[in-house]
C-alpha cells in the first residue's frame, strides 16, 4: 500500500499549527478574555490588551471620502492638469505618496517609521479632512513589482493640498495649526466666522509652475465658494531651520505682510522664533521676495497676511509661519479670475 504521503503531510501540519503556533494564541486569548471584555478607560471594548502593557499604535485607519451634495469631484482643469476632490481610499493613498517623496526624499524631512515603511506620509489628520489633488492626464503612474506584471496605469498625482473644515476639526482634533499657534484669540475675535484650514501642501518639482498653483488656487476657491467659507488659514514653510539663514524674507513678512489685529496668531511661547531679525529699513522687498517659496508668494498675490513669530520644524526640516486669509480680503480681480465664470478648459 502507497502511503498518502500528502494526507500525512496536512495532517502534520495541522497538529504541529494546533500544539505550536494556535495554542500559544488560544490561551493569551483567553488569558486576556477578562480584560477585553470589560474594557479599559480610553480604550475600545474587545480590544486584546495584555495586562501591564500598552496598546500598539496602528496607522489610523482612511474612510472613503464622502461628496458634499452639490460640489462636483472635478473642480477645474487647465490642458492635461485637472484639479479634483479625492473620491476614494486609494487617491488619498496616493497623496500621501506624493506628500513622502516631496517630504521625505527631496526636501529633510524625518520621516517616523511608519512612515518609511508604508513610504507614505501619514497622520491622524488624513482621516478626517478632504484631499485636493492635481491629475496630470498626460503622465501615467504605474508600479512594477517582482514576478507580477505592471498595474493598470493611472494618471499621475502632481500636487495635493488637505481641507480641513471648522466643523470638522470642532468634532475630532482641533486645528493641526493650533500645535504651533494659539488660535484661540483669533477663533474668538471672529466669532461665527467659518474657517478653513489649509495644509500638507506640495506640488512635484517638474510641475512648480503659476499654472499648477492657478489651478490649485482654482479649486480652494471652488471649495471655499460651496462651503460658504469666511477664512483661510494654516501654516506655510519655508525650508530650513536656521532662522538667521531666513532673516530675509522672514523679516519682509513680519514689517510688510503682518496680519490685522484679530487675525494675528501668535507662535506658542515654547515654540516662538522672533521673525523681526532684520531692522524695515534694512529689508529689500524685492530680493526678499525672491527668497520666498512660490506658494508664499502666491499667497501674498492673493491678499493673505502673516502671524506673529515663526516655528522651528525640525522633524520637517522647516521654518514655519501663520498664514491667514480672510475672504472679504481677495481682491476682486482674483475672485474673477479664480470664480466659476473663468475659462479653465483651455490649454
């Protein structure tokens, strides 16, 4: 008689699994029954916690993004570029892809490791707010990898901006803008007001154009128009993290672009880096003002002003500053320019 050598094989197998590998997870399961199922402060009930020990942090966990009745996915498009809300898991993935390789690889950026194995970048944040993205329809995005055949090729992601609504933030974390400024004094001077954060921008190096910026600026206004928003505000850096080293252009937002009393956000004590290094009369407007990022700039062409002291980043290899942007302070010229009656289907 031919043994079932494969017959044999299985059943091995399963008694090796049930007295070396299950086992072992049966009885923690059951050591920790007790304390999963009366559940712990702060934590979910059902969650398996060893007694003693602290609960594993897990990357937060994206939901699909949910449409806002009446605003369109696609907010404008100029040529191949298209400017569109995230609709799914998998394009918010893709902006945090985007968000490491401009973070992370190009620019000094630390990155935790989650982050430099997910090679993502990736925060509670994500989670809750909605994801503006710029599409180049003319430039595929595809991965390889070893022993499978290349995945359907996609668009690819070039710019990508995160929209964090009051409402929202009130019902989850805040402002992530309020870990480096006290905004309280602002919220409260403008009671009432809706307010809009912006963040976690970045465009690819290639595509650091006024027509990628246009059209980024084309979808805030898109978004801004539909939520009935009021104000901008966030944080805007300017890379690196010797504040001496930036003297220029900081010194040339602090004398020339400062923000109005009740808008002016002040860096939280343990955190405040003076921005006046430089006397007024010593500060050149014009070299300062090609010392700044073209995002910087582009804020300042649309009416935006600037807090009180910058922020050292130093995990994003940054020097941060207040950015804020009342609605009622765009120009008129702008409004056209950016408002549903421009013509952003030329090429």
């Amino acid at each position: 008689m031919v043994p079932n050598f494969a017959r044999d094989a299985s059943a091995a197998w399963l008694n090796g699994w049930e007295a070396h590998v299950n086992a072992p997870f049966a009885r923690f399961k059951q050591k920790t029954a007790g304390v999963a199922l009366s559940g712990l402060p702060g934590l979910p009930r059902g969650l398996l916690l060893p007694p003693g020990s602290a609960p594993i942090r897990f990357k937060p966990r994206l939901r699909t993004p949910s449409a806002a009745p009446g605003l369109a996915p696609s907010l404008g498009r100029i040529g191949s570029l298209e400017v569109r809300l995230a609709t799914s898991v998998a394009e918010i993935r893709r902006a945090q892809r985007l968000r490491y390789r401009v973070f992370y690889e190009e620019m000094s950026a630390v990155p935790s490791g989650l982050a430099m194995l997910s090679r993502r970048d990736i925060d509670d944040y994500d989670v809750v707010c909605d994801h503006l993205l710029v599409i180049d329809h003319a430039a595929m995005d595809a991965k390889s990898f070893p022993g499978q055949s290349f995945r359907r090729a996609r668009p690819k992601v070039v710019g990508t901006y995160r929209l964090l609504r009051q409402e929202t933030a009130d019902r989850h974390f805040g402002f992530y803008t309020a870990g480096e400024y006290d905004i309280a004094p602002v919220m409260a001077a403008n009671p009432g007001a809706r307010v809009l954060e912006l963040g976690r921008s970045c465009v690819l190096k290639p595509y650091r154009t006024k027509r990628t910026v246009e059209l980024l600026w084309a979808g805030i206004w898109a978004y801004v128009r539909h939520h009935r928003i009021d104000a901008m505000l966030g944080c805007a850096s300017l890379e690196g993290t010797d504040p001496d080293r930036l003297a220029l252009p900081l010194s040339f937002l602090h004398h020339h672009a400062r923000a109005a009393e009740g808008w002016c956000a002040r860096a939280v004590p343990e955190r405040y880096v003076a921005m006046d290094r430089l006397a007024r009369e010593a500060v050149d407007p014009k070299a300062a003002l090609q010392a700044l990022p073209p995002l910087v700039k582009g804020y300042l062409r649309v009416g935006a002003t600037f807090g009180d002291g910058a922020v050292v980043d130093r995990q994003f290899g940054t020097t941060d500053v207040f950015v804020v942007l009342p609605v009622s302070a765009i120009a008129a010229r702008y409004r056209d320019h950016f408002g549903p009656s421009a013509n952003r289907q030329a090429a």
